[in-house]
C-alpha cells in the first residue's frame, strides 16, 4: 500500500464548476498536510498548507479529516488555469529533517 | 517568498559522463536541502537528504557513490549523477526548508532535466 494515495484523474470540469477531490495517507501519525500544484514539466509550487479546522484560499478550500486519514481540495470557479496536477503531501512523522511524501497526483483538466 | 534556483534547467550528455547539478537558496539559508528524481507520469520520489556540514542520508534504494551530494554551504547544495547512464534520464528538483516558516513548509527549485545520451 502506498503511503499517501491519490486518484490520477484526469478530472475534466467545465470552466467555472467546482471539483473535488481526495487523498488519504497511511501513516496516522503524520502531522503536516498540504497541497502543491505542478504543471506539466515544471516544479511543484506550494498551493496550499492544510490546518485541522480546515481553511479556505480564496477558490480554493483545504479539509482535513483525520479519523478517516484524508485530507480534501475543493476548487470553485474553476478556471483554465487551473488545469494542473494536484500533488497531496505529508510530512513523514518523526523526521527530523521535515521529510515529506508525496503522492502521485490528481490531474485537473478545465475545459471551456 | 522564498526562492530556491538551479542550474543547469537541462543537460544533455554522453552515456558514461558525469554531471553536477547545483541548487541554492537565495534569500535564505537553509541547513537542510533535499533532492528528488521524478519520472515521466510519476510522484516524486525523494532521493537523499543534504545537511550542510555533514554527510548526506540516502534513501533505500539510491546509491550513494553514484549521487554525490555536498552541501558545502548554508546556501548552496550539489547534486552530482557520477558515470550517467541513459536509465539516470530524468528530471531531478532540489528543495529547501525554510526553517523560519511553518508547518516545514519547503520550496523547490524549478528543477533540472536531464537526458543521458
């Protein structure tokens, strides 16, 4: 089983509908969550860090569920620019060194 | 924010040839740096841990003689695929830890691709 796990998509969504989607981890001591974003041939970049009360950025809405050990996206609005590969990310418990896992990503395609 | 760079942003070279590949931080200074390998369609997957000062730690499965890591300075961290080979095709991205910042929150550099010819 992988650590953390990720459905590929592609999720297709309509310009200005809303998507979701989730990840769940494995380990129950994980601590930190986020969401990065990559575009296609490029590095993640941060999108968002996920808190335990949840939290929205602008569009975009973070929830983090630990009973049931995932944590979500939700984006409203969508735009074209949207389109991406949504990577959900962990800290690897009791590291030291702020390791994290990645998983393998969620790809978001916005059509007109 | 914080930026991390590297360079070269791609590098085609010869089977049998080595290749240094350098990341830094460049408005802050980060202990730790990481280095990741990912392939076409892939998560990344974390290759080796670089501390300044001190030796690097490896994952399971990397082998340490072939990527030579230094992290000479707070700012700066090398990544060196030593004897490359066409199967070391890839594209490698270097991270920093803002130790400042929350939540360990690290920043990635904007990655180096690498074909082995």
């Amino acid at each position: 089983r992988k650590e953390v796990e990720q459905d590929p998509g592609p999720f297709n969504v309509p310009e200005g509908a809303t998507v979701a989607f989730n990840c769940t981890y494995s380990n129950s001591a994980s601590q930190s969550f986020f969401w990065y974003r990559q575009d296609c041939r490029k590095e993640p970049k941060l999108l968002m860090s996920v808190y335990s009360s949840g939290n929205e950025d602008g569009r975009f809405t973070a929830q983090l569920n630990r009973a049931s050990q995932y944590i979500s996206l939700l984006i409203r609005d969508s735009k074209l620019s949207d389109s991406a590969t949504y990577l959900c990310v962990v800290t690897i418990p009791a590291d030291s060194w702020g390791k994290l896992q990645f998983g393998a990503g969620t790809q978001v395609v916005v059509t007109p | 924010g914080a930026v991390v760079s590297q360079h070269p942003s791609w590098v085609i070279c010869k089977s049998g040839t080595s290749v240094k590949i350098e990341c830094r931080s460049l408005d802050f200074q980060a202990t730790t740096m990481f280095w990741y390998r990912q392939f076409p369609k892939q998560s990344l997957m974390l290759m080796a841990t670089s501390n300044e000062g001190s030796k690097a730690t490896y994952e399971q499965g990397v082998e340490k003689d072939k990527f030579l890591i230094n992290h000479a300075s707070l700012t700066l961290s090398t990544l060196t695929v030593t004897s490359a080979h066409p199967e070391d095709s890839s594209f490698y991205i270097c991270s920093a830890r803002d130790e400042g910042a929350n939540y360990n929150e690290q920043f990635f550099g904007p990655g180096t691709r690498l074909t082995v010819l």
